[in-house]
C-alpha cells in the first residue's frame, strides 16, 4: 500500500512504499488559480494562471511546498469565506507545481 508525503522541492506529492509513518499525510487535493481567487489569496500572494495546481489542500486548509499557508472559515453561497494566513515567513509569489517533474520523480 502506498503512502503519501510533501515533496516540497517541486510543490507536490509523492507516493511510495517506504514512507515512514511520520512522514505520512492525508491525501491533499491539488487547488488551482481560479479556487485561490475566489478565496482572495490575491491580495497576499501573486501567482500565475497556470493549468498546473499552486496550492494543495487537505479539508480547508491550504499548503505550499509542505508548508501550512492559510485556511478558509466560515462563509456560504451568499457570504465570503475569512481566509487566516498562518504562514509567516517571506513568500511573494506561489509558483504552480511541476507536473513532469513529479512524474519523473518515481
């Protein structure tokens, strides 16, 4: 059975056999530019409209390279979610995840 862990190098996910357990994560769901709009990531981070995902989530909290970024609350069809940054260090720009790279890598 395989395991999932970060592959912060190039934005993504590996999957493999010999993950150790603390390593592991739930399976996270690749986020794209249009879900980051909605969100209004755009008025922290800039970010290409790339055909490749920017963002992994896992429920509703969104990561980048490994790395916890924010987390949508609350909101519904009529009302805008509250997005709560929770990353602190100095990120001006996401960059998509490397598709070809990820493939290559196992």
């Amino acid at each position: 059975m395989y395991k999932i862990k970060w592959e912060s190098k190039i934005n993504g996910i590996l999957l493999d056999d010999k993950i150790s357990d603390n390593e592991q994560i739930v399976p996270p769901r690749p986020v794209f530019y249009q879900e980051l709009n909605l969100l209004g990531f755009d008025k922290y981070w800039e970010y290409p409209k790339s055909k490749n995902p920017l963002l992994w989530a896992i429920g509703r909290r969104y990561y980048y390279k490994g790395n916890f970024l924010a987390e949508a609350k609350g909101g519904n069809i009529y009302e805008q979610p509250e997005l709560i940054i929770k990353y602190k260090g100095r990120l001006k720009q996401l960059r998509p995840a490397n598709i070809k790279s990820l493939i290559k890598k196992k």
